[in-house]
C-alpha cells in the first residue's frame, strides 16, 4: 500500500507538471521525496519541486531551491548529471534577473567545475550544459577581438610607418591564436553543435585578423610627405619654365608672320 500510495503521489505531480500546473505539481513532488523509500525516486522528486520553481520563473526562488538540491546531493555518485543541471538552471535564472557580467558567468563556471566533477561522460546530456557553459566565457572573450583594426596614426618616417604595422599585425596574430585556442575544449564534451560553433568561432576570429591586415590604411609619413611636396615643386618650376618658352616661340612665330 505505501508503494501505492508513493507511486500515486509522482503520478500526479507528472500529470500537474503535464497541465503546467507547476505550483500544485511542486506540492506533489515534495509530498512524494518525503514519503518514498526509493532513493532514486526521492532525488528525482526533490529535484523537479526546483524545477517547478525555475518553470515558474522565479527566479530567486528557483535559485535558492537548486543550491538547496546541490546541498542534499553533491556527494551523491548517482546525482551527477542533476547536479551538472542544477548548476546550469541557477546560471539561467541569473542571466534572467540580469545580475552583473561577472555573476553570470561565475554560475557558467560553476556549471563546467560541476561537469568536470560528476564524472559524467562525453556526450551526455551533462556535457551539453557545460558545453555551452564553457562556449559562452570563451565567446565573451574572443569577442572583445571583433574590433580589432591597424592604426598606424601618422609617423614621422616610411620606416617608423612600416615599424608600426609590422608590430600590430605580429600583436594581433598573438590575440587571435590566443582567441582562437580558447575554443579548444569545447569539441572535448561531445557535443556535435557546440562542437561545429567553436570552429565556426574559430575561422571568424582569423577572418578579423585577415581583414584587419588588407584594410590596414596608407598614413603619409612626414619625411615622405616633404619629399614629395618637394619634387612636386620641382616639376611645378620645370613646368612653368617650359610653358612659358613655348608661349614666348609662339609670340615669336606670330611677329614673324606679320612681317611677311
């Protein structure tokens, strides 16, 4: 009778949680960790009255309610793959209440630290969150290389211009391996579309660094500028002298004519 009894009580939080009745559904589901004898169910009941909560959208109570499941099962072997989700589930609710960058990605961490503990394998469903856990701080990062660009502002010299460029093409080819190689655990989890993303990311970041290079501006060095303006006025002069020759051959060839 009291396996019935407990059997009755998880089949209705089910059929609540099916209606999205999630606060009726939480009721059930803690009347049922409290009364079963089966471990197993009893995590799993504990688990889904946090769940409810995060289905719910309250989010402090959702948080509070997960770091609570984590308290009663860390140390539990067979919780892994709950835990992993718990922590995943807090670090959600977090992005929902907008707390600081920081937090947030204190929590994505959190999430990956917890998968790297569980012992759960590549693939699993553990490995999804911390997959994109782990996607997320490393974007945050590499996207900070998105607006990288040459500027070599205006040098003194041709030799200071090309100094210049040389120094910042070499340092944003540092930055972009260094971007570039964050994503490199990702693939390690298993999962195919965290997977494909981080190589997506990667090809992006050196697609930054090449357009950076072939868009690199031509800034006129002093030295060169002067020497420039210089055989320009050069030319000018030469110019001058020339047209001027040729208009006094004509008033000459003109005089000539009306002589005749």
């Amino acid at each position: 009778m009291p396996e019935r009894r407990e059997n009755a009580l998880i089949n209705a939080a089910h059929i609540l949680e099916y209606q999205q009745d999630y606060a009726k559904a939480a009721q059930y589901y803690a009347r049922a960790a409290e009364t079963t004898s089966n471990e197993e169910d009893r995590r799993a009941a504990y688990y889904r009255v946090a769940e409810m909560a995060f289905k719910r959208e309250l989010w402090p109570k959702a948080i509070a309610e997960m770091k609570s499941f984590i308290k009663r099962y860390q140390s539990d072997p067979a919780a892994g793959e709950v835990i992993v989700q718990a922590y995943w589930r807090i670090a959600q609710a977090r992005a929902k209440l907008k707390v600081p960058q920081r937090d947030y990605h204190a929590a994505l961490q959190d999430v990956v630290a917890a998968y790297a503990r569980s012992g759960q394998s590549k693939g699993s469903l553990a490995a999804e969150y911390a997959a994109e856990s782990k996607f997320i701080l490393v974007d945050a990062e590499s996207g900070q290389f998105e607006d990288f660009a040459i500027k070599p502002g205006i040098p003194k010299t041709l030799d200071a211009y090309v100094k210049t460029v040389m120094d910042q093409i070499n340092k944003g080819s540092v930055e972009a391996k260094a971007a570039a190689e964050g994503y490199n655990p990702i693939p390690a989890y298993g999962r195919p579309k965290w997977s494909i993303a981080a190589f997506v990311r990667q090809g992006r970041v050196y697609e930054v660094l090449a357009r950076a290079v072939l868009n690199t501006p031509f800034a006129m060095p002093a030295d060169l500028k002067k020497q420039l303006k210089k055989s320009m006025n050069t030319s000018e002069r030469k110019f001058a002298f020339k047209l001027k020759t040729a208009f006094g051959r004509c008033l000459t060839s003109k005089s000539d004519l009306s002589n005749v």
